[in-house]
C-alpha cells in the first residue's frame, strides 16, 4: 500500500509559477500572500524563491533572468534546467487568475501544517509530565496559528506600512477632535489621552472595592459597541450574566438599578424608556461570559472562538484577582506574573484591547489623600511592566468625615502609566443610582508628572 501524500495541487503551483514569469505585475498580487515554504515540491520552492530575489531588486522577471538567478545559486539543475521553466510557462495563458490558483497552493500548505500539528498533538498525548489544560491550549493556539496563515506576516519592511500609516494619520485629522485611531471609551477626554483603546494594548484600571470599577468597564463596552459597532467580550468573573444585564439596561434607559431589582417601578414613566433600552442593546455586538474561576488559558481558547466566530474588538476581563492560577506554587507574585504575561500575550495574539480590572491594595486606604499609586496595583511589579495604559479609579471624597453628595460622586480617573501618550486626569461622576459614570470635563490636561 502506497502512503497518503500530503495535500497538495501541483498543477495550481505550476500556473502560479508560470504567470509569474509572463506577466511583470503579477508578483505585486502574491509576494505578500504566498512564502516559498507554500509550494510542496521542493523545485518550485527554489523557483519562487529566485522570484521574490528579483523583485526585492525590482529586477524584472521572466525566463532569462529567473534562469540566471537559479544558475547563480546552482539550483538550475535541481529544478530541472530552463526546459522545465519552459513548461511552466506553457501552463498558463495569462496571469488573470494567479490570485486564485495562489490561494489554492496556500489551502493546500494550511492543511498540511494541520497535519503536522496533529502528529505533533499525538507524540505530546503520550509524553508524561504533560497537563491536560497545557496541551488543550498550545493545540488551540498551534491549529489558531495555522487558520489564520493568509494573514500572516513576520517581518515587514518599514515601506510597506508608511502609505497605511499616513493615510491613517490623515483620516484621524481630517475627523479633528472625533477622529480616534483606537476604540472609542464613550468620554471625550479620556479618548482625547488615548486616541481610544488601541490594538494589542494592556489596559488595566485599578480601584478599592466598591468605587466602581465594573461600572466603568460597562461604560466602556456599551460605548465601544453603540458608538463604534465593536464586538466586545466581557469575561465577568464576579457578578452574573443577570447582574450584568441589570446594570446594562439600568444606564441606558437612565433607571435607578435599585428600582429594577425591587420591582418599584412606575408603568407609566419607567416602562418606555426600559423598552427602548432593550431594543438598543439587543443590536450591539456584545458577548458574555460569566463562568466563575477561569483560568488564563481557558479566557484565551474562549476568545480565539468568540474572535473566530463574531469577530472581536475590545475584550474586557473583571478581574483578574479572580483568574485562577495555573501553576501550582503558592508564590502570589508569581501566579499574577503568569497572569499577567497571559493577558498581555493574548492582546498580541489577537491584535485586540484587552481590557483587565484589579482591586488596588490597602496602602491606599492608609494614606490622608487616598490618592492611588501605581505600586498599589495588587502584586504589581508585572502589571506594572505589562500594561501599556494603567488607569486608577479615586473618588475625590475619599478621607474626608463629611463630604456633600456632590463631591461624594466626584471621580477623578487618573491616568498614571500610558506608554504611548501623556498621563493625566479625567473628571468624572459617578451616578450610583443609575450605574454609571458621566464626563464633567472634556478638557485635555496632561500633567508633566503624576
């Protein structure tokens, strides 16, 4: 019995190959899409590789000059002289179709990575010392890697993003104040700081208990999926799919949550606006995880889904003293290291916000001020290293035996790390009732230092 071949198409290679040498363009429609590694016959490898030499030089390509460059190598034998180049480009007519017999040649090498993914799966099956939720992930991430290999660049020359870049650079001035390169936040002068939530970026907010933490991240999320048509994941590791609902639709109609929850409501006056509420939120692009005690793997294998199934813009994660560790050590700092390497690494993975909230520790409490520091993220020399954007909750009351109600909600939101921009404050209120907070400024006021 003969063994199964590999997947491959040799006649799409062959037309690949043959357009390219009668047709001086048809480099610039594939050189981005296919790698010398996506051809299974080893001759074609060399052939497109003496190609993409030619173009780098903007030398041009056809029989002559292809067949020199592979003589210059010695490989013009191994791929079976400039006859076999002959052939190749008797295959074709034209070079019309060359964008589809590539993405053929490409398939074939996706399926082949997968085959190779799934030998290697079975060797680690029956390696010893290997933990079930360890393999599960570097299987999601390996087969992630491999579906998502038409996309894939590794290194790019700096030429080839600067056109994007300007063109980039000039959609945000010509939109003047409204342009943001990032995710939208819903206030003004936060996103007049970060330009909104930027892909691949870390963002921590940190606060005491009960100063509203989840009530901004829920701020965020509606505004990023009403305001932008975002897809936003929320992992709420603390309150249920119930409760998050609650708070979503209590903001938005402009309910007090506690009426909602006791049923106090009046028919009259409070019914409409709730419906309306319902029929807003039931458009965007939200998704809701509330499974207690996730770990940092399991949050990364549920996005790699919900991004490859709906698309995914924004993830957010509340919080991560509540991610459970995968290491067995009782090492605190270590476990949060772990943790916070992985969230870091999945906003790369993924090219996405995350979005992650932390309880500070009580150093804050015994400060006059209780004005909050970087240092009082919990076990925060890693969130500290990893977070691009760290943002603290204070509530400008704090300390004080008998503050008004006015300055009772007063909230500063204090930008003390941004790795890309200025750090600042922006002045908020936090409406309790209603869930959720309020810009009382929109004024740009970046601090020289916090």
């Amino acid at each position: 019995m003969n063994p199964k071949l590999p997947p491959q198409d040799l006649d799409a290679e062959k037309s690949v190959l043959g357009a390219l040498m009668i047709d001086k363009h048809a480099i610039s429609r594939v050189a981005d899409v296919l790698s010398p590694q996506d051809f299974y016959a080893p001759a074609h490898q060399k052939i497109f590789s003496a190609i993409l030499e030619l173009f780098s030089k903007n030398n041009p390509i056809d029989i002559l000059s292809v067949t020199d460059v592979l003589k210059s190598r010695h490989d013009i034998d191994r791929v079976g002289g400039s006859a076999y180049l002959g052939d190749l480009i008797n295959t074709v007519p034209s070079a019309s179709h060359i964008a589809h017999y590539a993405k053929m040649v490409r398939e074939k090498r996706v399926l082949r990575d997968l085959i190779t993914v799934a030998a290697d799966i079975e060797e680690s099956v029956f390696t010893k010392g290997t933990s079930t939720e360890h393999l599960i992930d570097q299987i999601e991430q390996r087969v992630f890697s491999a579906s998502m290999k038409s996309q894939d660049r590794n290194f790019v020359h700096i030429k080839d993003e600067l056109h994007e870049a300007y063109e980039r650079i000039e959609k945000i001035h010509q939109g003047e104040a409204g342009g943001l390169r990032g995710v939208t936040t819903g206030f003004q002068g936060l996103d007049n700081y970060l330009s909104g939530f930027q892909k691949s970026d870390l963002i921590m907010v940190g606060a005491r208990p009960s100063l509203g933490k989840t009530t901004l991240a829920l701020d965020f999320i509606r505004n990023a999926a009403t305001k932008g048509n975002v897809p936003v994941g929320l992992f709420s590791l603390e309150m249920s799919k119930d409760q998050i609902i609650d708070r979503f639709i209590a903001s938005e109609a402009g309910i007090p949550l506690w009426k909602m929850r006791t049923g106090r409501l009046n028919r009259e006056s409070d019914f409409e606006p709730i419906q309306t509420a319902l029929d807003r939120l039931s458009k965007i692009p939200v998704y809701i995880d509330d499974t207690p005690g996730l770990t940092i793997m399991q949050i990364r294998s549920i996005a790699r889904r919900l991004l490859s199934e709906h698309g995914l813009g924004l993830l957010v994660i509340d919080y991560v003293q509540l991610i459970q560790p995968m290491s067995n050590t009782d090492n605190i700092v270590q476990q949060f290291t772990e943790i916070s390497h992985g969230l870091k690494a999945l906003a790369r993975e993924l090219a996405i916000p995350v979005l992650a909230l932390s309880q500070l520790n009580r150093n804050v409490d015994s400060r006059e001020s209780q004005m909050p520091k970087l240092s009082d993220l919990r076990e925060s020399g890693s969130f500290e290293q990893d977070a691009d954007v760290v943002m603290l909750i204070h509530r400008k009351s704090a300390g004080r035996t008998e503050p008004s109600l006015d300055e009772e909600n007063m909230t500063s939101l204090i930008i003390a790390k941004h790795r890309n921009g200025p750090i600042g404050t922006v002045d908020l209120k936090f409406d309790q009732e209603r869930v959720t907070f309020k810009e009382v400024e929109k004024k740009y006021k970046p601090l020289e230092e916090y």
